[in-house]
C-alpha cells in the first residue's frame, strides 16, 4: 500500500536512478524537516533547491515546512507553495513554541527512511544533502554539518563559542559551538529522539546524548539572502539560559559544595570570636558581622532562586501538557 504525501521523481531521471541502484542499491525516501519562523520570503528558493538536490538521490521525499507560528505570513506562503511543489507538506503550529520544539513536531511527521533538519534562511546550502548522504551510508547513524565559517555577527559568534565552552565543561563533553541543526539522522535515531517528552530541549544535546555513531561533513555557512535571524539578544539569552539551567544538575551540586564551605567558614570564625573573646574581651564594633550577614544572606537567596527554577521546571514537566499542538496540517495526496 503506498503512502500519502510525497510526489515520485519523474522518470527524466531513471538514467541517474539505475547507477545509483548499481552502486548503492535501492535509493532512500527522504524526509526534509524544515521550522519557518521569521523567513516566508526564503522557502519559495529553498523548496526549488531542495527539489533540484532531491530528485537525483532519493527515490521518494517529502519537505515539512513546521510554521512555528511566523509573525511574517509563512503559513500562506507555505500553502501557495505546494501548488508548484506537491512534495511539501505544511504543520502549522497553535502557537509559538520554539524552534527545537518545531523541529520535533516536524520529525513526529515524518515518514522517510532518513530526515534531513535544516533552517529555513538558506543559510544551510540544500545542495549540500547528497553529502551529508553519502557521509551516512559510510556507517554512521547521524551525520552534522560543521560550519567552517559562520556568517553571524561578532558579538553572536562570541558568546555561542563561550556559551558551548561552558557547556562541555557542565556536560564533561566535549559540545562544538560550530555546529548547527543542519544534519542527517537515520530512522533508528529519529525514533530514539522522538521518545524525549521534556519540554526545555536542545536538539543537538539531545542527539549528543543519544550516544550513537555520529559523522560530519564540512560547509560554508551561507550569507542570509533576505530577512534577519528570530534570535534577538532576549531570545538568545533566554536560550542559553535554559541550556545551563535545565540540561544539566551541576549548578544544584555546586550549591551543595557552597554551602559546606561557607559551613566550614563559619565555625572557624565562631572559633575565631571565641578565642577573641575569652582573651582579649568583647569586640570593638560588628562591621564585619554585618558584612558576613550581607553576604551570607545573598548567598541564600540566589541558591533558593536557582532550586526554585529547577522545581519549577519540575511542576511545568509534572502537568504533563502536550509537548506542542498542532493547528493545521496541509498536505497533496500523491501516492509514496
């Protein structure tokens, strides 16, 4: 029985078909899992690249475009898209949910034997695929691809490069900042990666996590044809903040050893005032009481802030709320 969704290569390409089935047996159906938010002007180019790059190497293939609620009309676009591209299949989203989220409602949705993740700016090149491909079949589970050059501002380049440093350091991994969402995963992983449920999730720490065999690939990062990237400082910020908070529990151990130390500190100061006052009296002043009360205090507080966040993330994870829902799903049924 043959399944909805996807257009058949014509059969312009059997020549280039029948070579590739000497060489690496029966070609792949494919899947492309593109989140759109803030580039409706981009996915017209991107969806004539996609299909230039796809006809040649799978012999079925769909592009999800996940309309992560774009404040730019996407959806429309999207809709407009599939009379000229009837492979494309669009999931608009209720609301905003964020683009690794997006990525999982995408994933959820797809039925090739492999899916390719990719952002919707044309600054990942869709030429690149057949690369990432081939790099798979050489017995790797996940193949990324590695930025040799980013095209973001200095001050973005920056932090990613701290941020991902401090990363590893948290994680004891070893997580590269040159990396982005652009990669290949076989269907055994995007099953695995669609049994995670918790809400704050990185996609790329995820597949880290994973632990299968993972490859690369080389590519330059494309300038942005049109538009601005979603991630404003806020954002970005927000983002990182979640990765140090919620992907890892060092922060709550380090609190632990804070305490103890500041326990330490404390009764050898009360030693400290004991001795003061059995020798030379009571103590001129309590300016340094004070300070070590300031001080303590502060302490305190931040380290109940950091556990309030985890238990709060803990009650949000608790209500068991869908990780996203799904608005409208838009598809051309031709036979896969």
């Amino acid at each position: 029985m043959t399944r909805p969704g996807v257009r058949r290569v014509h059969k312009g390409c059997k020549d280039k078909r029948d070579m590739a089935d000497r060489n690496s047996g029966e070609l792949p159906k494919i899947s492309v899992v593109v989140p759109v938010y803030g580039c409706a002007p981009c996915i017209d180019e991107l969806c004539a690249r996609l299909k230039k790059s796809l006809d040649s190497l799978a012999s079925e293939y769909e592009i999800i475009l996940v309309d992560d609620r774009s404040p730019d009309n996407a959806w429309a676009a999207i809709i407009n898209l599939q009379a000229h591209y009837p492979e494309v299949k669009g999931i608009r989203l209720s609301r905003n949910f964020g683009q690794h989220i997006a990525i999982s409602a995408g994933l959820a949705s797809a039925r090739g034997d492999y899916a390719i993740v990719m952002d919707c700016d044309l600054q990942d090149p869709p030429e690149k695929i057949a690369e990432l491909y081939s790099k798979l079949k050489e017995g790797y589970d996940v193949v990324l691809a590695h930025r040799e050059v980013r095209n973001h501002s200095f001050f973005r380049i920056a932090a990613a490069r701290a941020y991902f440093r401090l990363m590893s350091y948290l994680t004891d991994a070893n997580i590269d900042g040159s990396f982005g969402t652009f990669s290949i995963l076989s269907r055994k992983v995007i099953d695995s990666f669609l049994q995670f449920n918790e809400r704050d999730r990185h996609y790329l720490f995820i597949l880290q996590w994973l632990g299968f065999k993972m490859g690369s690939i080389d590519y330059e990062h494309q300038d942005r044809p049109r538009g601005r990237s979603a991630y404003s400082l806020k954002r970005l910020l927000r983002h990182a903040m979640d990765g140090i908070f919620f992907q890892v529990t060092i922060l709550l151990r380090w609190i632990v050893m804070l305490g103890f130390l500041f326990a330490i500190f404390g009764l050898a100061l009360a030693a400290f005032f004991v001795y003061r006052y059995f020798v030379y009296g009571s103590l001129e002043g309590w300016t340094s009481v004070v300070v070590l009360i300031l001080v303590c205090t502060g302490v305190l507080l931040s380290s109940l802030g950091v556990v309030g966040l985890y238990i709060g993330k803990i009650f949000e994870q608790a209500k068991e709320r869908p990780l996203y829902v799904i608005d409208v799903v838009a598809e051309r049924r031709i036979p896969w």
